[in-house]
C-alpha cells in the first residue's frame, strides 16, 4: 500500500533558489531509491495561529517562509529499505548538499495512506 513522507519547515525567503535547488538533488536520489514521486510547496497562504499553526510548529522567524513536501512511495516496506540505504548514501551527507533551512525545527513523519479520491 502506498505510504508517504512528509516534511514542513520553514526557509529563509531569500534562501528560495537554494531550497529548490536542493529540492532538484534530493527527488532523482529519491527516485533512484524506489520513490514514486516528491512534491514540495513554499507557502502562499499560511495564517499564524494562537495555538496551532504551521508556522507555530517549525517556530517560524520574520524572513522565514514555510514549506511542505512529500515523498510517495509504493509501500513502507520500500520506503524503510530505502531510507535504510540512503543513509550511507554520499549526497545524502550534509556536508555534499547542505539544507539551506534549519533542520532542528522540521517536522516530519511517515503516514499510510487510508482513502484517495
């Protein structure tokens, strides 16, 4: 059954070009490791909130914008065996592709998919 990864941060705005180019890294080496496909979105409607709220989650700074994305994969299994492999994986090393965002405040987390409509 399909499975997904998600991920939500937040990115310096003036670090856009370097987060998509990051971005274009990281999907072929994920598809290289059995990923169907990534999807990632850079906020454009994006309210703080009180008590809950993307931006309260990744602590969001002013210069910040917050950014979703996902992996889709054909199973956790594949998924589990791939970020298993990915790990030793020279490009997923932070010092050969450096995340232009802080990765202390992204949240992530894997999820199986239940319905699609």
């Amino acid at each position: 059954m399909t499975y997904f990864d998600f991920f939500v941060s937040a990115v310096p705005k003036d670090q856009r070009a370097a987060y998509e180019e990051f971005c274009q890294k990281m999907d072929p080496l994920f598809k290289e490791y059995g990923a169907i496909r990534t999807v990632e979105s850079w906020e454009s409607d994006v309210p703080d909130g009180k008590l809950t709220s993307f931006p309260l989650a990744v602590k969001r700074t002013a210069g910040e914008a917050v950014v979703l994305g996902f992996v889709e994969w054909p199973s956790k299994a594949e998924r589990d065996e791939a970020w298993g492999r990915m790990q030793n994986d020279p490009a997923m090393q932070p010092d050969k592709n450096p995340m232009p965002f802080d990765g202390k405040r992204m949240i992530y987390g894997g999820f199986d998919k239940i319905m699609e409509f």
